[in-house]
C-alpha cells in the first residue's frame, strides 16, 4: 500500500490561526488657543492603522487620528476650531490560538469593528483645556501555515464523472421568483 492508497491526505495551507478582539476608551487632553466658553461640536476623522503581531498571543495595533473641536470663546461671541492629531497602541490578546502552525511567519488582518468616535468632550481645568472621551474597536485575525488532514473518497477514481468541472452554477433568480418572496416568513399575520 502506497502513500496516496491511504484514506486520509495531508494538506499544508494558510488558515486563521489565531483571533482577538478589543474594546478601547480613551480620554485626550487638547489645549485650545483661546479660553473655550463652550463647546459646539466634536469629531474624529483621518483615521489611519497597522497592525503587526507583537507576540504569539497578542497583536499590536499602532494608529493615528485627528481630533477637531469646535468651540466658542470670548463669552460665546466667537468660534474656533482646535485639531489635534492623536496617537494610539493597542495591545490585542489573542483569544483563540492553533497551536499547530508550521512556521513563525503570519499576516495580520485587522478590521475597525467600531472607527475613533467622540463619546464625549468637556471643558477642564477651570476652563483652560478640553478633554475628549473616543471610544474604538478592533478584531484581528492572524493567518499561517497549518496542517489539515482530509479524508478520500475510496470511490472515486480519474475516470469518474460524478465530479463534472463543466456543470453551470450559475443559477439567477427571476423577477417572478423574488415578486413571491415574503420577507415577513416568520410573522404569521398575511
């Protein structure tokens, strides 16, 4: 009996190998040109990332974003806008983890479950700064090489046509078709 006589073949492949996600509040300190009297609005923009995996159980994120404030001053009788460019680390643990890959060298994909967003922006310290709550959210997988073992079909053969490359799977639903379709399948009211 050969190698390829067996039930089983071994197939070496990329897969996610490890995954983390993180929930993150932040308060930043801005100090704004003028003495603020109150503030008119606030909001992140010009959010930028990277991600790299830092170790075998965490994922560091590093990142930047641009905090404007609009604010008045001089007794609410005139408005300026603040902007301050913030950096950030995030250290993500990584709560799912193979521990069967083949070598050290991964990707890391990380996506923005929740972008930089203002929670909220108050006046401080006796009026003179202002102070910025921003809350963000990442999850990140990490992809390797791994092992899989996958089972043969002891049936098939070369000369089998059971498994025609050529069948269409190009199925498309009609016009007619999607007017009968009833979205509210599961209230029973029609």
């Amino acid at each position: 009996m050969t190698f390829l006589d067996k039930d089983y073949r071994q197939i070496i492949t990329k897969a996610v190998i490890g995954k983390g996600r993180k929930f993150t509040q932040d308060s930043h300190s801005i100090t704004p040109s003028h003495r603020p009297s109150s503030i008119l609005g606030c909001w992140v923009i010009n959010h930028l990332y990277n991600a790299k995996q830092k170790s075998e159980d965490t994922v560091e994120i590093t990142g930047s974003y641009d905090i404007n404030v609009w604010y008045s001053y001089n007794d609410n009788t005139k408005t300026e806008v603040v902007t301050e460019r913030v950096t950030y680390t995030d250290i993500i643990p990584l709560s799912i983890k193979d521990e069967n890959m083949l070598s050290d060298e991964c990707d890391v994909l990380a996506k923005v479950v929740q972008q930089p967003n203002c929670l909220e922006c108050k006046i401080t310290n006796k009026g003179h700064k202002i102070v910025v709550e921003v809350e963000r959210e990442f999850l990140v997988q990490v992809i390797g090489e791994t092992k899989l073992f996958v089972k043969v079909d002891p049936k098939w053969s070369h000369d089998h046509d059971d498994y025609d490359v050529d069948d269409s799977w190009d199925y498309k639903v009609t016009d007619d078709e999607l007017e009968n379709v009833k979205p509210n399948f599961l209230n029973k009211k029609d």
